[in-house]
C-alpha cells in the first residue's frame, strides 16, 4: 500500500512515513493510492468475530509491511481490552431502524480513543526500531488532546504537546489532559479559538528548522492512520445491522470532517453504505457548503458541542480529491484560492458528486439541548450534546424523506465530559464513571500562551528540551 498526496507534488510514500509526518511535504494530505477492497462475504464474517481480531484484519489492509499481522492483532487486543465495555463499540436501538453505536468506552470517554489508542502502539513500536524520538504536536477541540495524552504518556519514544484553546473546554476535558503528570505530556492553553490553534499547528510544521530540530509529528486526523482505523466501527456496526448487506445509512456529528471521512473511506472499500449525514451545530460551514456551494468560514460561535466548534475542516480536501477524480492540478488551484481569498465556492459537478454519498444537517443550540432532553423522556438514556447534534440530523431528515432504512447515529463522548449541557437540558447531571472520581484532585500542569505562532514555539523548545535532560 502506497499512498499519494492531495496536492500531488510529494513521492509515493510507504505508511510508515505517513503515521510519522501526518502531513504531506507539499502541504496536503495522504490518501492511499488505491482504496483496498472487502467482498460481502468478508464483511459478513466480521458478525460475531471480536472487535479487534476486525480492527487488526481492517488496518492491515493500509499498513503494508509496516507490521505483522500477529504484531497488529496483538496491539489491538491490547489497546481494545482497556475500553470499559467488552464489545467495545455496542449498538443500542432507539426505534425502528434506528440505532446508536456507542463510542465512547475508551478510556477518555470518546470516539477517538478508538484511534489514538492504536496509533500510540505504533509509534512507539515504528520509534523504537529506529531508535527516534518525536515531538507529537496536537491541536485539540477538547477530546484529541486527551485522547492522544492517553495514548502517549507512556511512550519512550515520544513527547506530546497539547494546544486547546483557554476556557473553552469543560472542565472535564481539560482535567483529562492537564492532571496526568508525565514528563514528556506538555499542555499549551492558548489564548483563542480552536482554529487558531490548529493554524499555529500547521506554522509550526511549516518551520522547517523548528520541526527538524524538535523532530515534530501529528496525530490530528489529518494523520491517515487514524482514519484507516476509524473505518473499523463502520463495518462491525454494519456487519450487525445487515446481515444481507442491504443498505445502512450513518448519521455522524462532525467538525474536521475525519469521522465521517472513514465512512466514507469504508464505502470505498465495499462497504454498503448509504447516506452518511454531515451533522453540524452552529459552525456550520460543513452544511452550507453541502447545500449551496459556498464554503466560507464564518468565526467560530463556541457552543455546547465545542469539538465541532470548527471552520475550517481539514480533511475536506480529501473529499474534494475525490470528486475531482484525484486531479491534484485542480485541487492545487482551488486551495491557493481558498488560502487567498478565504472563501471558496462548490461547481456544480462537485456538488452533485458529494450529493451522491452525503446529506447534511446544521443544528442549533435550541434544538440540540431539546434532543438531549426529548431523548432522555424517550428512552431513560442521557447523550452528550455532539450526539444530541447527529441525533437532531437523524431525526429531521427521517422525517423529510432523506433518510430511509436503517440508519446508525454515532454517538461520540460520554455524556459525564459534557455535564454543564447535559443538566440544563434535563436537569440531571450525568455521573462519571467510577474510574474517573480522582480526576477533579488531581493537581493540573498547564503552561499558558499568547495567540501566535512565536509564543508557542517558544514555550515548546523550553519545555521539550527541558524534559529531554
Ligand atoms: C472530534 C469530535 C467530533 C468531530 O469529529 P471530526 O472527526 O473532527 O469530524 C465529534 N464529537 C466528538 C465528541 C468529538 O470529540
């Protein structure tokens, strides 16, 4: 398995390079050259068999030589037998033909431990064969920070840098990051949006003496390897649902378009998919440019499902290659004028080709918190406010005809990382899970920084170099 550039002005390149350098040299993003394949009965197979014996087979097919096969089905049980419940991703049903996969039983409570979980068993397996160490750099909304804390603290081979944007994560999230107290875990609030921070990010990679000198890499989900594994709860979700392989339509939550990215990276690789729903809250860039063309981004509004309080959704270029038939040439130009003039407009074969896969919906916070609230009447279950926003999509376009069929909602954090929400919703607060009650003891590290790019780097070379003597 090889993979190419978005932009197309990098080398083939093998997934090792790809897991390390999440971006590519010319400044797009990794795509595998060709989409590897499942058959029905493949994927039929997949009921019943545990959910990493199906992570193992599935990532294998983008890994290439990188790991073994017995070396990948160790790394998954390891990682996938921490998760709190032992199907690891359950489906609930909540209606006819409407389910919710449940994916947040990691151990940070959300969807993207299933990836980062296995990413942190790679690089520190990729590292230590060649005997390197990296500086992990991620940008967070809230969860991925956390998520790749987790997964990193206890890599020998790793330092991990953390930017989230100051007071707009709950208090639950940043607890997770802040509170583990490991050398080489660095927290970096920074005094603005998550966008901002993720554009410090990407400065940070494009300084070349910088990134070499700290040896910087990334796990934002730009990084390939993490949505190769996320295309893992489509199939065992699907496998569940379908034993026929009749249709199943996804509904999922989204702000940097990677999740639902994966679905429909499992839809090229076989999987019967129907629609897979862009839900959006109020920064909804996304909807707009699925419904009329025009993706603008419009400053972020922080709301109450902050880690899709996002404009500007990276692996959107992804799609873009896609329906442009992979013409890098195209996609160039129509990203330097994005970068020029911060607006860039759909035609109408693009659109057309994105209609073809995809539905949208942009909920508000009215009606988010009143799907929490409706919800909780309904079924007894309390959802976070990111699934209140897919739950809203899933229920409004059943009803206007766009939906049919069974149809999976995916449900992304526990609803205890998003209390403030979820009580005044329903005015009970969601308990966390007993293995958390020392989180809000436990002392906090946290280096605070000002909003540009010198700021942070500075704050990393003092702090990365001071853990490494
Ligand atoms: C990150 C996140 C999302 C959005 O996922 P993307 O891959 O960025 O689209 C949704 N819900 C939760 C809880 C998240 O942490």
């Amino acid at each position: 398995m090889k993979y190419v550039s978005t932009r197309g002005l990098a080398p083939l390149t093998g997934f090792e390079d790809v897991l390390l350098a999440g971006l590519a040299p010319d400044g797009g993003l990794y795509m595998p050259q060709h989409w590897p394949s499942m058959t029905k009965e493949q994927i039929a197979s997949f009921a019943g068999a545990s959910y990493a014996d199906i992570a193992a087979s599935i990532i294998g097919l983008f890994t290439g030589d990188t790991f073994s096969d017995a070396q990948l089905k160790e790394m998954a049980q390891k990682v996938y037998s921490r998760f709190s419940d032992a199907r690891v991703a359950p489906l609930t049903s909540v209606g006819d033909e409407d389910y919710i996969l449940e994916l947040y039983h990691g151990p940070t409570l959300a969807f993207k431990d299933f990836a980062m979980q296995i990413l942190g068993q790679m690089f520190d397996d990729v590292l230590a064969r060649h005997d390197r160490r990296l500086t992990i750099i991620a940008a967070t909304s809230g969860d991925t920070g956390a998520a790749a804390i987790d997964a990193l603290k206890n890599c020998s081979h790793v330092d991990v840098v953390v930017l989230h944007p100051e007071g707009r994560v709950t208090d639950v999230q940043r607890r997770m990051m802040t509170t583990v107290g490991r050398p080489n875990v660095h927290n970096i609030a920074v005094n603005g949006a998550f966008d901002d921070c993720q554009a410090i990010v990407k400065q940070l990679f494009a300084d070349r003496e910088f990134s070499e000198r700290v040896c910087l890499g990334g796990v934002n989900s730009i990084n390939w390897a993490r949505l190769a594994a996320q295309t893992v709860y489509y199939f065992t979700a699907f496998a569940a649902l379908s034993p026929n392989g009749e249709a199943v339509n996804f509904v999922v939550p989204t702000g940097n378009f990677g999740d639902v990215f994966a679905g429909f990276a499992a839809k090229k690789m076989g999987l019967g998919v129907g629609k897979l729903v862009v839900a959006t809250n109020a920064n909804d860039i996304l909807h707009r440019a699925l419904t009329s063309g025009d993706y603008t981004p419009a400053g972020v509004t922080p709301t109450t499902s902050p880690s899709m309080d996002i404009q500007v959704a990276s692996n959107f270029e992804r799609l873009l290659f896609e329906v442009m038939d992979r013409d890098s040439t195209q996609l160039r130009e129509k990203m330097a004028i994005f970068a020029s003039e911060k607006s860039m407009t759909l035609t109408a074969h693009e659109r057309r080709a994105i209609a073809e896969d995809f539905a949208s919906f942009a909920a508000s916070e009215e009606q988010t918190l009143g799907e929490i609230k409706h919800h909780y009447e309904k079924t007894g279950a309390l959802i976070d406010p990111h699934t209140a926003v897919a739950r809203c999509a899933a229920v409004n376009l059943r009803a206007q005809g766009v939906l049919s069929g069974k149809t999976v909602t995916l449900s992304t954090a526990h609803p205890a990382k998003f209390p403030e929400a979820v009580e005044q919703a329903t005015g009970v607060s969601p308990p966390l899970p007993e293995d958390y009650s020392a989180l809000f003891d436990l002392e906090e590290h946290v280096v605070r920084a000002g909003n540009n790019v010198s700021a942070v780097r500075s704050v990393i070379l003092e702090r990365v170099t001071a853990a490494r003597q």
